[in-house]
C-alpha cells in the first residue's frame, strides 16, 4: 500500500444568508490552510464554478498560487475543474507556472461539468463536453512535453508551436466523473480518478483492466463528505442549515441528475440522512478509513470538506483540529 495523503476541499462559497466580506472570507481560508500544514494535513483540493450568487469559486489556479506562497510541503490540487469550458493552452501555461513556483507541489484534477448555464455562457455546448475534454489533456499533455503541440481536433487547433515554460515536474492529470463514461474515460487518459463520497471506485477498478492497464496502475483522489467530530450528531445539528444549501445548491445545478425531477431536501436533517455525509466520531473514523485504504489500495488522497457554506471559521477549524488530533496520527502510523 502507498503513502495515502489527507486533506481539506474548499470551495469558498459565501452565502447571503451568512455573508462575510469576501476579501476577510479569503483572507481566513488562506490563514487556515497555512496552519492545517503545521498540524500534519498533506493536501488542500480546490473546486470551481460560474455565476454563482454564493461566490463559489471562479479562479481555482489564483487561489492554487497563494496556497503555494504561503505553504512549504503540502500538495495542492483541483477537485476540480471544468475542463471544457477553459482553453486548454491557457490551462496549460497556469498549470505549468503552479508547477514551477511550488517546486511540483501542483496535480490538474479536471472534469467535464453538468451545469448547462456555465456552458451557454462561455459558448460551449453540453452535447461537446467528451470531446471538448478528451482534447484538451491531449493539448495539455503535448504541452508540456517540451515538444511543439501541433494538433487538430474537432473542438481545438492549436499550432506547430512550443508552450513554455515547460513544468520540471509534470502535474498528474486526475479526472473525475460520476456517470460510467465519465469513469472509463477517468481510467483511459487520466493519472488517476477524483471520486466524489465514494462512488464509481468500484467501477473505475474494474474499467482499468477494460482499457488495459492493473488495477495497480490506478490511481484515486478521494473527495469524502464525512463529519469528523467528539460528537458527530451534535455537530451534524449545528451544521445543518450549512448542509441543506450545500446538498440543494448541487441539485438545483442538476450534479445528481435532472434537476427538475431530483427533489430538493426539505431539511437538514433530510440532507444527512440521504446525502453523501456519514457521521463519525474519532474512532470510527479511523476504522472507516482504514478500511477503505486496504479495499482501495489505489487510493493516494483523501480530503474533507473543510468548511460548509456560510459556516462560521472558528466552527471548520475545531473540526480540523480534532481530525489533525485525533484521527491523522493513527492513520499515519498504520
């Protein structure tokens, strides 16, 4: 078994009902990641999208770099972005500076999206998005070669041209997805597979060998919704209100299927219940896990959320205390 990494997943949406000013919100995140470092977390992953009145994140690579200014050793990583909406040369280029200025502590986890407005908006099409990615890490890998990328494809041409500066050491290219096609393709051209509260490990395992390659050569990023806490149900109560938005904020958006015939939850307590989340306290956060790293022995990376929207710092942070305190030590020393 590899040396498995845990981390924090930020998302750094600002509700109305809970709005901070947007500039001390950052500000804080950025002091909590530079302090998790200190307290033995290994990754910080950062997600994206558009148009969101909450400020979910636009610029995942800008905050990428101040992570990287303010850290020594943690890896920093994209849970992820959406790949067809971007350029992929300019992807490229900011992938290949991160790399640079963090000493190759920067991994391009990328997927294909689901959000029809954020396409329309940038003038892409839902009906593209296989292409549009596949494209793009095939873009991306070329430039970073050292080689000119000369390609032609149905949704890109890029030229006969080098793209500098090339990384020292290449970013893995993780790739996530839920639906079987995004999986395969996960197992076909990514260095690994982001998976989201556990599903499609199974799938991603068994559609390595359908591309040809050992479920040794797998690679997974694990994005867990586990509550980690003395107290888990209390802590669930408390962050309920939190939980409801995050859990109809990605159903509004269509992330669990048609969003027109995919209830919202009418509580917090329903969003727990059947969302993604489970509860643990210490204990039994060490026993799931360590369970789930010898059934998943391609599993390099789990991360938690490390603050709900609109939850107040001090609340994320003891939780990530009692996780640094508690749990961490344990499995780092299995």
């Amino acid at each position: 078994m590899g040396q498995v990494n845990f981390g924090l997943w930020y998302d750094f949406r600002n509700p109305a009902q809970w709005r901070k000013p947007f500039g001390a919100m950052y500000a804080a995140y950025l002091d909590q990641i530079a302090g998790a470092e200190t307290i033995g977390f290994d990754s910080v992953w950062l997600t994206e999208h558009h148009f969101c009145d909450d400020g979910y994140t636009p610029s995942p690579l800008v905050i990428a770099a101040a992570i990287g200014a303010r850290t020594q050793r943690m890896r920093i990583g994209t849970n992820l972005m959406i790949l067809p909406l971007h350029d992929p040369v300019r992807i490229a280029e900011d992938a290949a500076t991160l790399s640079l200025i963090t000493g190759g502590r920067f991994d391009l986890g990328v997927g294909i999206g689901y959000r029809e407005m954020e396409f329309r908006e940038f003038g892409r099409e839902l009906r593209h998005r296989p292409s549009l990615i596949e494209e793009a890490i095939e873009i991306i890998r070329r430039a970073w070669s050292g080689g000119n990328v000369d390609f032609e494809g149905k949704r890109f041409t890029v030229g006969d041209h080098p793209i500098t500066p090339v990384p020292e050491q290449r970013p893995r290219i993780f790739v996530g997805g839920m639906a079987g096609p995004a999986i395969e393709r996960a197992a076909r051209v990514g260095d690994g597979f982001l998976s989201t509260g556990g599903i499609g490990q199974d799938e991603y395992v068994a559609a390595l060998e359908r591309v040809g390659k050992t479920p040794g050569e797998g690679t997974i990023i694990a994005g867990h919704w586990a509550i980690i806490s003395d107290d888990p149900e209390a802590e669930a109560a408390k962050l309920a209100p939190h939980i409801l938005y995050q859990s109809n904020e990605y159903i509004r958006w269509g992330a669990f299927g048609p969003p027109e015939t995919t209830p919202l939850f009418e509580t917090g307590a329903d969003a727990i219940a059947g969302g993604l989340y489970e509860l643990w306290d210490a204990e039994t956060a060490v026993a799931k896990l360590s369970a789930l790293i010898e059934a998943y022995p391609q599993i390099r990376d789990i991360h938690f959320w490390a603050q709900f929207p609109g939850e107040p710092v001090e609340s994320g942070q003891r939780r990530m205390e009692y996780i640094a305190s508690k749990v961490l030590p344990r499995l780092k020393g299995r």
